[in-house]
C-alpha cells in the first residue's frame, strides 16, 4: 500500500481524496488542514453541463442569466444548462461523510503543512506543526500566491446575503453582471443570485491589478441596493475572496512526488476566475493517472487542470483587458450579446468547439484580438517540470 498525503481539505483536497477513492486507488490517503470546522464560508456556482460528484449538493438552479449594460440588458435561456449554487458547507459534508466511511482514508484537522521536501530516491517528508509524514506523492493545495507579472489581473469580491423586507428579486434570473456601475481603474459589476423575492446574495466585483478593501466593496453593495430601490433589509451572512486572473504560469508539479491542484495549481480560469468545475475534473484525471501510473509502473507527467488552447484563448482576452481595461465593460457586453447562449456557456465551461470559440473571436473587435492571439502564440506550459513519460518507479 502506497501512502499519499493531500495538504489541505478544502475544495480541492477534498476533491481528489474522494477521485482516488472512485478510482479504487489503494493508498493510504492522509489528509492535512489546520481548520477544525467546516461552514458555509463560501458558495459554488457553475453552468451545469454535466452531473459531477457534488451535483446531489446544488440547492439552486436559475435557468435564466442576465447581463446588464449601460447599452442594454441581455437575458440568456440557459434551461438545458441551468446556472446552479452550492452552498459550500453541503460539499464539504457530502466529501467528509464518504472520506470517513473509507478505511484507508484519516483526515488530520487543525494540523498544519510547515513544509514539503521531495527528496530523490525517497519518500516525499510532509513537515506539519505536529510532526512528520512520508509520502510516495502529495497533492498541495495549500493557498498560495498567485504568480505575478506585470499586467496581471486579480478578481476581489465581497458581498452581502440580504432578507429584504419586500419581494424585490426574480429568483428565475441570476444577475452574472450588472456592469451599470461606476468603471474606473478595472472591470467593475455587481453580480446578484436571488435564491427566492426577498433573500439573494448581492456580490461587488473587480477585475483589478491590486485586491480593494473590503469596505469598499460593500459600499459598492450597498450603493447598489440603494439604487435598486431596496432600503429594507438585513445582512444575513458576508462572503469575499480574491481569485488570481494571472496570464503567468503556475507550478503544477515542481517536483516529481509533488503536484499542485486547487488555485496553487492554476485551477482557477484566467479569464474568470471560475474554479470549482475544472478542480472536479482535474480531480478526476488526477486519479486517473495515479491509478495507471500504479498498475504499469510508468509515471509520465502529471494532467494539467486545463487544456492549453484555453489557456492561451484566455491570455489574448486577459491581455486586451489590462491594455485597455476602459473598454472591459463593454467587451463582456459584446460577448453576452453577440454570442449565441448554448455556445457562449459552453466556452465559458471550457467544453468548447471550434466553432463556439470562433463565435467567441467573431463577437469581439477581430483585427486587435487576431494580433493579440498571434503575440500569444507561443506555447506557454502550465507545468515547469515534466518528468520522464518511461519512469519506471513510483515518482
Ligand atoms: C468566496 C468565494 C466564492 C467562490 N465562488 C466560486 C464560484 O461560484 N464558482 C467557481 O467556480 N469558483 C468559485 N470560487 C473559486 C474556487 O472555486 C474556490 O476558491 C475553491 O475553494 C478553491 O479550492 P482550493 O482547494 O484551491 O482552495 P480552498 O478551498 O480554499 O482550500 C484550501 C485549504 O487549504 C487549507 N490550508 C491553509 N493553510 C494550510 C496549511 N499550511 N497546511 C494544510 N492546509 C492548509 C485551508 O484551510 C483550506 O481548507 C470562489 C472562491 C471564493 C473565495
């Protein structure tokens, strides 16, 4: 029996723990995260293109999206891929439930990962404040700094889970982006899930070089309620988060018993910041592979958690926006007008055809974006190591 620790128990932690386990992986899996408990501290949306292993978690599906512009308001059908929420703390219980049923599995909580040194010929050594683990792989996905150039993007976020005292949302119609705000210094929107007429979670969001505060935010929010008409309600919970939009390359394997997943490995989409469906599917082809490289011995490189055409289509758009980032709003707008909506919700869930990204480009001002696509032509890779596809041993 092989041992694998997983270092950290959020999302993606979780995620591929319970993949080895649907894999049938026989491994001793250790699982290390300093936190004790497991609340909603946040939510999880995504169009639903197809099931996963946390679908019996969605508790809301809106089959209608909306885009406001100062130009306009589009809304898109999405019913055969309805847009759905996971509250964050009926995942977890979903990954913790299965985990604890497992022999193999002990989840190691309010315990952190000092450290981890990948040494050759040895078992990987997991340093936590409590002690030492070895481990022939680990999976890190402990929070980490996004990679940072010059001209890379972050997306801050922070809003509010209102009761209003009068039925004032549409809970058929999530709002992606009500860009009808003030757009200075990045791409501004306020993004609206209305769960029933008096309770939504409005959310402020920037498309920014540096993280705002807080405060900032939620004036933002605030602000919006108040233009909106809503002056009785209360606050019911906060959520916030800053997401990396880097056109930089992340480390996803920087050692050969080592692979980053979640945001340390480049989970989340430059363009958008949506993570949580490429973690389920990187979670996947994860234990696929440790599950081939198990049975023949041969470890080839470890599966990014994207296809490097998406990577490159994302640094063109990401590329425009820092050049220009006056013209964000109105390129979002350009998008959610032009482009039909079965194939624009299926380039932003990255199970796109040639012919839905082509509907994307054409959506788009063509001549600065072609230039753009040939400038980032040059094949970036995801990975900065790639070991030997004939290794024989385990990595
Ligand atoms: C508020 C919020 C809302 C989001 N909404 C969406 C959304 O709607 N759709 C979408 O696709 N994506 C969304 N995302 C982005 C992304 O899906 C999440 O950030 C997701 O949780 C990332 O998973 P992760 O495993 O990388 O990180 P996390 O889920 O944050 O897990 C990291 C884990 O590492 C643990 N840890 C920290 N330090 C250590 C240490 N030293 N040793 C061991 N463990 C450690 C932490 O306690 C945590 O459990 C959202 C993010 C946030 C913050």
């Amino acid at each position: 029996m092989k041992d694998i620790v997983v270092a950290g128990a959020g999302c993606a932690g979780l995620s591929v723990a319970l993949a080895l386990l649907e894999r049938g992986v026989r491994a001793r899996i250790v699982l290390v995260d300093p936190r004790t408990r497991f609340e909603r501290d946040r939510t999880w949306c995504h169009f639903e293109l197809e099931p996963h292993r946390f679908s019996a978690a969605v508790t809301h599906r809106w089959n209608r999206v909306r885009i406001a512009h100062p130009a306009g308001t589009r809304t898109l059908r999405v019913a055969r891929t309805p847009y759905c929420h996971l509250p964050a703390d009926a995942v977890y219980r979903a990954a913790l439930d299965r985990l604890a049923r497992a022999p193999n599995v002990s989840l190691r909580l309010g315990e952190r990962v000092l450290e981890i040194e990948d040494r050759a010929g040895a078992p990987a050594c997991v340093r936590t404040d409590r002690g030492e683990l070895r481990a022939d792989l680990v999976f890190d996905s402990r929070p980490v700094r996004p990679p940072s150039a010059p001209g890379d993007l972050v997306q801050s976020f922070a809003g509010w889970f209102v009761r209003t005292d009068l039925p004032v949302f549409d809970p058929r119609t999530a709002t992606l982006m009500d860009l009808r705000v003030p757009q200075q210094g990045g791409v501004h929107f306020i993004y609206v899930l209305p769960f029933s007429e008096t309770e939504a979670l409005v959310e402020d969001t920037w498309f920014a070089s540096q993280p705002l505060p807080i405060e900032r935010h939620e004036t933002f929010v605030a602000d919006w309620l108040a233009a909106a008409g809503v002056h009785g309600y209360s606050v019911l919970a906060r959520e916030q988060g800053v997401l990396p939009m880097a056109r930089s390359p992340f480390t996803l394997q920087p050692s050969p018993r080592v692979v980053h997943v979640g945001l340390r490995g480049g989970a989340a989409r430059p363009s958008t910041g949506y993570a949580f469906v490429a973690i389920q599917r990187h979670a996947s082809a994860l234990a696929a592979w440790v599950a081939r490289g198990m049975a023949t011995g041969r470890w080839g490189a470890a599966p990014a958690p994207r296809a490097a055409h998406v990577g490159w289509l994302d640094r063109v758009f990401l590329a425009r926006l820092t050049a220009h980032p006056e013209r964000g709003a109105e390129l979002f707008h350009r998008l959610f007008a032009r482009v039909p909506s079965d194939r624009l919700v299926r380039f932003l869930s990255e199970s796109f055809s040639v012919r839905d990204a082509l509907s994307v480009m054409m959506a788009l001002p063509f001549g600065p974006f072609a230039r753009q696509a040939l400038r980032e032509l040059a094949p970036r890779s995801t990975a900065t190591l790639a070991p030997r596809a004939d290794r024989t041993s385990w990595p």
